[in-house]
C-alpha cells in the first residue's frame, strides 16, 4: 500500500513554480484532435491524467511526443474515434474526446467519464450541445456514441453554468457549418485558454471570457504553437499552506486575476496578501479569523479550492461556515478529517467547522485530489505523525506533491508498504 507520511511541521517558508493548469491540459490536449498539422503545447503537467490521455492519443493513431516540458502532438494521422471505454472512464474530461473528434469522424464511440465522484455530475449539458449541433445521442451499458454526419451551428442555452460543456461546445463548434452562439457559457481561464489555443489555429472564437460565445465554424485549422495557462488551484492551495502554521510561501508563474475570490477570502481570514506581476506571496502575520464561505462558478470562490480551505479553518478560532453550491455532496474529507480529532458537522450543502482545537496524527484517506490537498496540510499542522492513503488520486493532479510541499519546509516523505495489515476499508471506516 503507497501512502504519504506526514508530520508538524511548524511555519512553512519558501518559493513554489506553479505548473501548467491541469484542467486547462486535458482539453486543450483533446483539443490538438481538431488540429490538420502539428500542435506544440508548452507548460503541460506530467500527471496522472496526462498520460492516460496519451494512450488514449496512441490508440487513435495520434503521435505525441515530449521533449522536456514541451508536448508535440500530430493529430495528421487520427485514424479512430473509438475511445477505449476502460481509460475513457478512468478521467472526467474524457467527453472533450467527443466534442474534438465530432466534426472530423461524424461518429466518436467513447465510456462515460470518470475521475472524481461528487455523486451527481451529470453530462446532460454536453448531450444537448450536441444535439443542437445536429447529432445524434445513443446511450449503452458502459459507452455512449455522439453521431452527426454534418455538424451545424445553432443558438445554444446552457440550462446551469458549466465549464466542461461550455468547452465541449467550443470544441464541436470550431468545425462545425455556421454560426453558433453559446449563452450562459462558462467564463473559468481554462475556457478563455482553449479559445486561445484554438484561435492561433485558425478557429474563430468570439467573447470567451463573458457568459456569451460566438463561434463561426471553420472548415481547416493550422497547427501552432501554445503555453499552457497556470494553475490556479493548486496556486490557491500553496497559499493556504502559509497560514496553516504562519509562515510565508511565494507562489511563482502565476496570474494573480486568477486567484481574486481567493486571495479576498484569505485577507479575510487574516493572511496579508502581495501580488507582482506572475507571482503572489501569502504570509500570516497573526491569529486567523472564521469566516463563511459560498463556492461557485467562476469568477466565485472555486469548488476545488473548498477542501484545502477547510484545513486551513480548522487553524481559525471560532465557526466558519463553507456552503457548497456547485456540488452538494462535496465532503468526503470531512469524516477523514475528524479522524485527526476536526469538529465538523456537516448539514445538507454546508459544513460547520470550529477551529482553533489541536489535531493529532493518524491514518486517513484521500477520496479525491484536493481531498488530498486538505489531508496533507492538515497533517503538516497535526501533532504526531499522519499517514494518507488514496496517493493516486493526489497523484492525478501533482506532477511532484513531496518535492513541492519540500520546496516550502513541509516534513513529508511517501512509503510503500505492501505487507501492511491496514487496509482501506478500515481507513474508511
């Protein structure tokens, strides 16, 4: 069994290289299906997630290859779009295959996504996209399949706020015959960054970044050149780290517009805040504050930063208050947590925190990346020692989490014991 180990770690200091966004990589690298030459993407994480999606790009006959942080995709010679359904439901953003590969093949065969589990996310959002694009939606047991042989624009009214649709409508529409219009999009970086990435090949995108897109479809697009944006989450949760002990920790290769709901909260709460032009410092100059919280679409208080956000108000005297608006059943570090000796009770939407009480070390479990994220700065401020098991959902989304919470002065180290009697269900339990 891997786990992580972690211990107190007293006030955390240092500087951290932000990576390329996660989120942003796995559309933009779907995206490079859309491409008819050579596609250089720079900035690119080498994560988990990652690299399933370049057996996925093997499997349909796209050549990938990396030379240092640099990513050279030729999607000339895509013969399939037969995604298999194994590693397609192994990551969430697996449906960008179907928006990309739509427009060339007329018919993308792919499993339902996977990744995380928030209980209820449903693709019905990406299903209608593509039936007012004019295909057709069959669903099976393990798979569903997107056909249309000619992809029209059309007006398009997303029902909720939803990045991945917003993004898999961009995908089929750059291709697609006529204009199409997409209102009540998503405004997150990761969608301005795929409509970047895609108008250096030629598409023409209009208006990402406000809640109305315009897109008139293209019949070629050009290979090119793009970097990555940063990521802000894992940004966000660096600068949390400063305030789990006091300390000061310098986020580097950042865009701090990125970061605005969360930068205000932590002011709130008591951090000071500097921010240059691509890097921000966060430092604790005092007793944190309890604070409420609402999480929502961007430009609001990110959902994937909640979690770590909760280790760090466990450090703040009196009750924070987190509602979460985006997905409800967001807390399975919650019950990981009191296992640590949090006081967290969680009603309906939101969890009710009171902080400022010791955590002692212990075993616990990571159901998810920033679950993750939370279980490690929460043992870096416990007494004793913390052990996290789950590492490959935390592994899903760092490229190196030992050697960047290192970086900082974090006492972490990750062990393999597989002759080990404790076992996930009662790590669970």
């Amino acid at each position: 069994m891997k786990y992580i180990q972690t211990e107190y770690s007293g006030p955390l200091n240092g500087k951290v290289h932000i990576p390329g966004a996660k989120n942003s990589s796995l559309a933009l690298l779907a995206a490079a299906c859309l491409a008819d030459d050579i596609v250089t993407l720079e900035g690119i994480p080498l994560i988990d997630d990652i690299r399933m999606i370049e057996g996925i790009s093997q499997d349909i006959g796209m050549e990938l290859k990396q030379e240092g942080g640099v990513m050279i995709l030729d999607p000339r010679w895509i013969h399939s779009a037969v995604i298999d359904p194994g590693k397609s439901s192994s990551y969430r953003a697996s449906y960008y295959f179907a928006g990309a590969l739509l427009a060339k093949f007329g018919r993308v065969t792919i499993g339902f996504p996977g990744g995380d589990n928030f209980v209820s996310r449903p693709i019905d959002q990406h299903i209608k996209v593509f039936q007012a694009l004019g295909a057709q939606v069959h669903m099976f047991q393990d798979y569903y399949v997107v056909e249309g042989t000619e992809l029209k624009g059309a007006d398009i009214y997303f029902d909720m706020v939803t990045s991945g649709a917003t993004i898999n409508a961009i995908l089929a529409a750059s291709r697609a015959k006529g204009r199409t219009i997409l209102h009540n999009a998503a405004v997150d970086p990761e969608v301005v960054d795929t409509a970047a990435f895609l108008n250096r090949l030629g598409a023409k995108i209009y208006g990402a970044g406000t809640n109305r897109i315009r897109i008139e479809g293209v019949s070629y697009l050009n290979g090119g050149r793009h970097t990555v944006i940063p990521d802000r989450l894992i940004a966000g949760a660096f600068l949390m780290a400063a305030g789990i002990n006091g300390g000061l920790v310098t986020v580097e290769d950042v865009i701090p517009e990125h970061l605005g709901s969360c930068l205000s909260k932590l002011e709130e709460i008591g951090l000071e805040i500097e921010c240059g032009e691509n890097h921000i410092t966060a430092y604790s100059s005092g007793p944190l504050r309890a604070t409420r919280i609402r999480t929502g679409m961007y430009p609001g208080f990110a959902t994937d930063l909640q979690q770590p956000m909760t280790a760090l108000l466990l450090q703040a005297k009196g009750k924070s208050i987190i509602t979460e608006r985006v997905y409800p059943m967001r807390f399975a570090h919650v019950p990981q947590l009191r296992r640590l000796g949090a006081e967290i009770e969680i009603r309906k939407e939101s969890a009710f925190i009171r902080g400022g009480n010791p955590l002692q070390g212990g075993w616990v479990h990571a159901t998810d990346v920033r679950a993750g994220t939370c279980l490690l700065l929460a043992g870096l401020a416990a007494e004793g020692i913390t052990s996290i098991t789950g590492v490959e959902h935390i592994e899903r989304g760092y490229e190196d989490v030992i050697g960047s919470f290192r970086a900082i002065g974090a006492k972490l180290s990750i062990h393999n014991r597989p002759d080990t009697i404790m076992t996930e269900d009662r790590i669970l339990s």
